[in-house]
C-alpha cells in the first residue's frame, strides 16, 4: 500500500530533523553589571549572605555580575546610593533614620531578619546577668557614631539606665573585640562575629538575655528613591538573589560555612569557626521573621521614635519614605 502524502511528508520532515546540525539556543542578553556598596570589607562573615549568593550563583540566575566594593560604613553607603554613585548597598534597618533626616533620598527593601545585628557580650564569672547589671561597668563599642552603640543606649534606656552609668570605649571593629577578650572591659556591644572572634580567643562568653535588648535593626539592603521608580526589576532580582544567600545559612549552616571558605579562601580550615558564627545569626538574627526580608513597620516607629527622643536625628520621617516591602515575598 503505498503511503499517503501526509505520511510521506511527515517522514521527510523528520528525516530532514535528525540529520540537521544542532543549532545554539539564542544566547542570553549580557549580564547586568553592579557595583553593590558594603559597609566594610567583604570579607567579613557579616556578609556571608552576599558572598554566597556570588559564589552559589544567585546573581547569576538573576543575569546581574556583581561588583562589591567597601564603603565607610552604612551611613557612607547610603550617601553614595542617595547621589547615584551605586544602586544597591548594604547597612542596618535603622540606617534610613538616620539618613533620611538629612535629605538622603533611601530606603530599605528588604532587612535580613527579625533580629537585632547587636548583641551585648559578658563573660561568664563577670558578676554580669542582665542589662541593668552593666551599670559602672566598662564596655567595648566599635564607635560612638555606629548602629550598634545606638542600639546599647536603647537597650541601656529600656535597663532605666543612662548612657553616663557605663564607660563606653569606642575601640574600631577590631579592638571591640580584642579589649573584651583581654578583659580589658567587663562587656562588649558588637556583631556575632566579634562574639565567635573573643571565644576563639579563649574566653567563656554570656550573652545577655534577648528580652533585654533594644530591638534595633538587622542589616538591610538600601535602594535610592530614583532607582526604585525606574529599574524596579533591577532591585527585585538583587534582593531575590541575596536572600537566597541568607536562606542558604538557614537551611544548612554546615554546608554554607563550606561554600562561604570557597568564597572568602582567608577562612580555609576555619570552617567550624563560620559554623558557630552562622548559629548566632540564625538563633538571634534572622529567626522569626514572618516573610523573609520583610520590614516590621511597627518596630521601624519604635526605633525611629529612640532616635528622635535621643536627639540622634533632628526629627521624625514618614514612615512609607524609609522603606517598601514591593520587593520581598517575590520568588522566581
């Protein structure tokens, strides 16, 4: 029976597919290059979420090549997105406060995790149990103009103490911890990561309770206004990106310890050192939040209102002007 046409060219077009050359797919428009602003050096386990988002590819799923570059802290990050120098940047949910005031057109768009980034160390035999128990006692702070000696002053407040019932030794980010850790001062202001650097200095940290802490900030991710309204996807695939690099923490800290010495060589053979310092986040910063990276709104009023009533910044802004959650809550 001699097949139909149909049948015929149905085989001739198959015939004619398996032997045609496989062609390249259309290849991807050229990666989206960023200078993304950080407080400090990258290198600091601080900044695990971003450096695994770079190394785990997460910008990469999100077509962007990320630059990160060192700025002088959150506040400087903030006055180089507010004048267009970068698009993105890295400092505390409390920044936009502070900068606000002064006419610095940023907002937060997303802030990783529920917590506060500060956590006030005592050392165990230290006579030192709660906040109100620092009262004549000498502390370390990294620098009276930072976010978290802010956040000791609140938590001093809510003791019923004033900022003269303590002797604050602002110390920089590396004599924070190694004043603390000499026993050179009886408690310390500072990052998880300062707490992990005076236990691998051999001393036997308490933390003070959570209860007792002034709810400042966790870091934030800042945008400026204008970058905001005209490349909004922009901002959405970077902070998708970078809150991958935190859940990654969350999911699994052994495994992302592992991945973060891939990305920052410095670390190598310290990875249990990473391991304990991601714990911390995980126990007391990035726990409890409802969506990830979302803003409370209602914290953000209450830590707007400590800096007003300390004479921090001049006067309160609108809440809706220091951030927008439009960018978190989105997967891919």
């Amino acid at each position: 029976m001699i097949p139909s046409f149909t049948r015929l060219v149905a085989a001739g077009l198959l015939a004619t597919v398996a032997a045609a050359p496989l062609l390249p797919l259309a290849a991807h428009a050229a990666p989206e290059e960023v200078t993304y602003l950080l407080p400090a050096p990258p290198n600091s386990p601080a900044f695990a979420p971003w450096m695994l988002a770079q190394q785990n590819g997460y910008y990469a799923d999100e077509n962007i090549k990320v630059a990160f570059v060192a700025a002088r802290g959150g506040v400087d990050v903030a006055k180089q997105i507010g004048a267009g120098n970068a698009v993105i940047g890295g400092a505390i949910g409390d920044t936009p406060i502070i900068v606000r005031a002064n006419g610095v057109p940023v907002k937060a768009v997303a802030v990783l995790g529920a917590g506060s980034l500060t956590m006030i160390s005592t050392y165990e035999g230290s006579g030192i149990n709660a906040v109100k128990d620092l009262k004549g006692k000498t502390m370390t702070v990294m620098a009276y103009t930072d976010t978290t000696y802010y956040a000791l002053l609140g938590s001093l407040k809510k003791a019923g103490l004033q900022k003269a019932d303590v002797s604050a030794q602002a110390a920089g980010p590396t004599g924070v911890w190694q004043l603390f850790a000499g026993k050179k001062a009886e408690a310390m202001a500072g990052v998880p990561d300062w707490v992990v650097n005076a236990e691998e200095a051999g001393v036997k940290i308490k933390l003070l309770p959570r209860e007792d802490h002034f709810q400042s900030m966790a870091q934030a991710i800042l945008a400026s206004d204008e970058v905001i309204q005209k490349n909004p996807d922009l901002v959405k695939r970077l902070v998708r990106a970078t809150l991958r690099g935190m859940q990654d923490i969350m999911k699994d800290p052994k495994a992302a310890a592992a991945a973060y010495v891939k990305a920052v060589p410095a670390f190598a053979g310290k990875e249990a050192q990473i391991e304990r310092t991601f714990a911390l986040y995980n126990q007391y910063v990035y726990a409890n939040q409802k969506v990830l990276g979302q803003m409370d709104e209602k914290r953000l009023d209450t830590v707007q209102k400590f800096y007003v009533a300390e004479g921090i910044v001049s006067k309160a802004q609108p809440l809706a002007d220091l951030y927008t959650n439009q960018f978190t809550g989105v997967s891919r």
